[in-house]
C-alpha cells in the first residue's frame, strides 16, 4: 500500500481497505485486523478531501 500512497491513489487505497476489511471481519473472524483496515479508509476519505478529489 505505501508505493500507491506515494502515487496519491486515495480512492484506489480505500477500495483496497474495503475489501481487505470485509474479508479479516467476514470470512476470518479477526475483529482487530479488520479494525486496522476500518482506520486506514477513515485515512484515506480524509486525505481524498484534503486533496478535493471525490470518493
């Protein structure tokens, strides 16, 4: 994920935090890895708005 940051792939990191989310909470059961990804989207919708591109 840290070499698409440097790129400012925002929207693309937070689709990538989506479903890496959904599938630590779904399929695994692991509550806190998903959790670590919930944050990284919260991150990402910040930084999409600070640069004016849209989610």
């Amino acid at each position: 994920m840290e070499s698409l940051e440097i790129k400012s792939m925002y929207p693309d990191l937070e689709d990538l935090a989506k479903d890496a989310a959904k599938k630590y909470y779904n399929e695994m059961g692991d509550k806190d890895n998903a959790m670590h990804f919930y944050e990284k989207i919260l991150y990402f919708q910040t930084q999409v708005k600070k640069g004016g591109l849209s989610v």
